[in-house]
C-alpha cells in the first residue's frame, strides 16, 4: 500500500504564522491544539489516548510511526485522545502477533486529525527553543486565508478538562484482593489500574467532583490521585476552572490529613502540592516521553521514567521534602509529607513487577497501607 495513494493535501498552521505543508490522515476535520513533542520510540496509541494529550497536537520526534499496528488493549482511556498528530512517515504494511488494525484506519475511528510528510526534526527545534504555542491541522490551503487561519488559532480557548464531566462511579478488582484503593478520576490513565491490580488492589474510580465525605464512604484502604487532562485546570482563563481547581484542591488537602495513604501522580503530584500552599508554573516545552531521566535523593540512583506533562511544581510547601529530581533540568519530580502518609511523583510509576528499572512507587506506597 503507497501512503501517498489519494492522500489529500493537509497543512499544520503555527500560531506564530509558521505553515508547514504535508499531506492529510486520519479525521478531514479541522483540529486546533497545543503543539507539544513527544520523544518516545514506541507507543503512539498510548500518546493518543494518554487523558494529558486531551487539548494537544501532538509532534512525534521518531521519524516512524505505526509499524506494529493498533490493538485496543493499548488505548489508556476509553474516549479521550489527542486533538491531533503530527507525523514523518507512517507504515501501511505494519505486523505484530497483537495488530488488530493500522494506524490510519485507526486515527478515522478515534476522529483525530493527522499530517504526515512533515520535516517533524525542524518542528521539534521550533518548539525546543520557542516553546509551545497553539496551532492548526486543517485541509484547507492557507494561501490567500493564512491570517483568517492565524486569527482563529489565537481566538481558540482550551475547552474545560475531560474529567470535569465523568460522574460515573466504576469498580475494577480481582478475586485475590488485599486492599482496597479510591483513585479520584482526574482523567484517569488505565496502565495505573492496571498496575494496582496486579498488586492485589480493588481499585474504584470515582469522580472528581466527590468530596472527602464521598471519597470516604467508599471506606478506602487509600487514595490514588491520578489525571492528565486535569493539567489545564491549573490555568486562570476561566472562573469556571478556578472553581473546579479550587475545590479539588480542598477535597486533596482533607484528604492529606485524614490519615489514610494518598499517592499523587501526575496531575495529582501537582494538586496536593498546590492543596499544601504550593506553586505550579507552566514549562517552556514540557517533558514528554519514555525516556526522562528522574534521580531518587535518598539512594542517588537514576531511572529512566515515562512522562507527558507541561506543568511542574515550582515552590515547594512547606510541608513536604523533595524525594526525587530531575535529571536534566533538576526539576521536583516527586515530593514526600512526612506529617501525613502522603507521597507524590510527577512521572508515571513503572507498572512491570520486578527489578528491571523498578522505581519501587507502588510497593512505598502500599507500604503505607500495610
């Protein structure tokens, strides 16, 4: 199969007035976001449907993508996905024992807009030394509409973070079950439930908007905060974010001095340090990919973490003591509470038992609970 066989021409339109020309996949839809890079080699469906990439386009700096096919064990959440993907080349003729379908066919399904055929190296620099910046996938040809086009990207507004709107209570468990955890649904990832479960957890997500009072009647061994999307509730744009970001911080912060374990990751690693009278600022590129280095203070050992955020926690509460930073740029990548059992990480704990690159999270974390 040629990949250029009816492929329509497409544009990425930078919010800058940057225009790079390639050729259309996936969606025909038009599709604004915050164009970010991604550094992982393998694992497009997951950057797909990771609930952090919810108002994103997507660059992938590997220059191939698609190879081993889409399988809908891979998807990290059920409905939300990136607003659209910006590609070198794509496989058509992709094989794997696990493929179930292509990417492109795949992309159709999801509704995402896509553009290959891009010099994806030079978009990468532009963002690495510019920073982010919104822009547009669209089909339609610039020429002579280019400020029409730039104007419309400024004018987009982030729509509120997907977790605002899940009120459905779900329960995920096996019959070897030890303990029971409430994970409070900030756009939840599935590779985290996943991960509590093969250590012996009912896991049962809740909304958001549950208070401390509802999160308690679940009767929790302990909580698990966890999100993505949740990300952009931490920008002051709208009074309707500064309430939502408000009341999770108060229901984070009960929660924190209630005495029952709380694990923050991600977005939540950010919330409790904001429930705790920390800061977070937003980064000039973010860090994106599988292969960040993190370094633990206590032991000094460095490992290589997966993580997509934009965020970091910048003044650290008073409260708490940095456990882990990063490698490269010496950012907080977790923090602990000694007064509360209440740790945090900004990286996404590995999942695989054992003692290839074990970072031990969720085994600390567990701790806490036996």
């Amino acid at each position: 199969m040629d990949i250029f066989n009816n492929a329509q021409q497409a544009w990425l339109v930078l919010e800058d007035g940057t225009v790079y020309e390639g050729y259309g996949l996936g969606s025909s839809e038009d599709a604004i976001g915050e164009l970010v890079f991604n550094t992982s080699v393998v694992g497009f469906q997951e950057i797909l449907t990771d609930p952090a990439n919810a108002n994103n386009i997507i660059v992938e700096t590997f220059p191939l993508t698609g190879n081993y096919g889409v399988n809908h064990e891979n998807d990290l959440h059920e409905s939300i996905t990136a607003r659209g993907w910006v590609i070198r080349e794509w496989c058509a003729q992709p094989s794997n024992f696990r493929m179930e379908g292509r990417i492109d066919e795949y992309l159709e399904k999801k509704n995402i807009s896509a553009i290959f055929d891009l010099d994806t190296r030079a978009i990468t620099r532009k963002i690495r030394d510019g920073g982010v910046q919104n822009a547009l996938i669209t089909r339609t040809n610039p020429e002579g509409c280019k400020n029409e086009l730039v104007a419309k990207i400024k004018a987009w507004k982030k729509p509120m973070p997907a977790w605002v709107n899940y009120n459905e209570k779900v329960s995920f468990e096996k019959l070897d079950n030890k303990y029971s955890i409430t994970m409070v649904n900030y756009g939840i990832r599935k590779d985290v439930i996943n991960a509590l479960m093969a250590r012996g957890c009912r896991v049962t997500v809740v909304p958001a908007s549950y208070t401390e009072k509802e999160i308690m009647e679940t009767k929790p061994d302990a909580v698990v905060l966890c999100g993505g999307s949740g990300l952009e509730a931490l920008r002051t744009d709208y009074a309707q974010k500064e309430n939502a970001i408000d009341a999770a911080q108060e229901t984070v912060a009960a929660l924190m001095k209630s005495g029952v374990p709380v694990l923050g990751i991600d977005f939540g690693h950010q919330i409790m340090a904001l429930a705790m009278d920390g800061s977070v600022e937003k980064m000039h590129c973010g860090h994106r990919g599988a292969n960040c280095p993190v370094t633990e203070i206590a032991s000094g050992r460095t490992f290589i973490t997966s993580q997509n955020h934009g965020y970091i926690v910048k003044d650290i509460p008073a409260s708490a003591v940095v456990s882990h930073v990063n490698s490269n740029d010496k950012t907080c990548e977790g923090l602990e509470y000694p007064q509360m059992k209440a740790m945090s990480v900004q990286f996404i704990p590995e999942s695989e038992i054992g003692q290839k690159n074990f970072d031990g999270i969720y085994e600390r974390f567990l701790g806490m609970v036996k």
